[in-house]
C-alpha cells in the first residue's frame, strides 16, 4: 500500500503540479492519462471538502514529501487538519450561515426569527386550537424540501403524498417549524443545519453537509395524543 501511494503521489506531482509544464498538459502515454485520472479524482474530492482549496498549496504538500522537505512532521499535520476539520470549518460554516438567515430576515418583513435562528414566513395560519404540541401527536404532512438557491430537493405534493408522523419523528427544526402554525396551516421555514440533518447531511434527499435548507410545510390534518389516549 505504501508504495502504491509513494507512486500515485510521484505522479501527481512530476504530470500533475510541476511549475514546468508550462499550460495544458498533454497525455502523451497512458502513464500520463493515469495520472491526470488520480489527479481528477483527487481534486474532486478537495473540493467537497473546502472549494476554497489552495491548489497551488496542495501541490507543494505533494512536492515536499517527495522531496522530504515538509515544513511539518506527519504528527503536526494530523493534529492541525484534525482541529481544522472538527472545530474551525464548523464555526465558519455556522457564522456564515447565521449571517446570511439574518440578512434574509432583515431583507423581507415578512419574515421572523425564533431564538433557536429559524428564519420563517406563515403562509396561512392555520386553526390556532389545533396546534401540535406533544411529542406523540400524529401529523399530516406534505412539503418541500428547498435549497437556498431555490433547487427543489423533495416535494411530497409531486409525489401526491401525505406523510403521516408523530411530531418526535420531524428534525428539530421541523418540529419547532410546525409548532407556529395550526391544522391546515402552511409554513416556510429556513432552518440551521445544527437543526436539519447537520454534519452529515442527508443521501436520500442530496442534503449537503452543514446545509442551511428551507421546508415549506402544510400541516394537513392533526390528531392531538391527548385526546385520543382518553377515548
């Protein structure tokens, strides 16, 4: 294994990131053609990690080691991409985030913010005696799952699905979303993602990591746990 690594990283760095290319490189030989394939894939991977990447900076990394003239012992580089990864893109993410929910209240009025950072707009309010409440309350629900660019992700009304839940079922977020409005209510909420799927971000609907995603819900039908368990 730690040869074929020594090799991919030797050709990565001599077709790849040498200074003395000159422009476009040119695949002369399949050796080439699979060098620039690693390096295709690697990058790809780059940039769903940060797509900011400093690519001329990645390409020193790669020369260094192969040279053995790294400016960091691999124990120093562990422990700062570690911190990195685990504390500083985190916080860059949620002050930016928070940042743009607060510039997207401020541009409409007709938006508010719960404490929790949800940035909302009631479409219609709904029975306000009939609001879900209890963790076991069942809903009804359809809705759309937005990004912030507007790319529709999921819609149940495409699907003609009603999605029937108890309340403790929904992401935080939702469920604090859903609590604002009563039955046959309708809401557009941008939730953070500490209150939506996160970190890991969700493969069933294409939620990136550390997403900021709007759920435009309608509180379709409502039956209270409260009342039924004294039938």
């Amino acid at each position: 294994m730690k040869k074929i690594l020594s090799v991919v990283i030797v050709l990565l760095t001599i077709f790849g990131c040498s200074k003395r290319s000159g422009g476009e490189q040119k695949l002369h030989t399949d050796t080439d053609s699979v060098a620039y394939v690693l390096g295709m894939n690697i990058a790809s991977q780059l940039v769903k990690m940060d797509s900011t990447i400093n690519i001329e900076a990645v390409c020193r990394g790669m020369r260094d080691v192969v040279r053995e003239r790294t400016i960091m012992t691999n124990e120093e580089a562990e422990t700062f991409f570690l911190g990195y990864m685990n504390y500083t893109l985190p916080e860059k993410a949620l002050a930016l985030e928070e940042q743009l929910l607060a510039d997207l209240a401020e541009a409409n009025r007709e938006m508010a913010r719960t404490r929790s950072g949800i940035t909302y707009r009631i479409d219609v309010l709904g029975d306000q005696q009939r609001i879900a409440a209890g963790s076991r309350d069942s809903l009804w629900v359809r809705y759309r799952i937005v990004t912030l660019d507007e790319k529709e992700l999921y819609s149940s009304y495409e699907r003609g699905d009603t999605l029937r839940l108890r309340l403790e079922n929904l992401k935080e977020g939702m469920q604090e979303s859903i609590k604002l409005i009563g039955e046959g209510g309708k809401v557009a909420a941008w939730i953070p993602s500490k209150l939506a799927y996160g970190p890991e971000g969700s493969d069933e609907f294409g939620i990136a990591p550390n997403a900021t995603i709007c759920f435009e819900m309608e509180l379709v039908k409502l039956d209270k746990y409260t009342e039924w368990s004294r039938r």
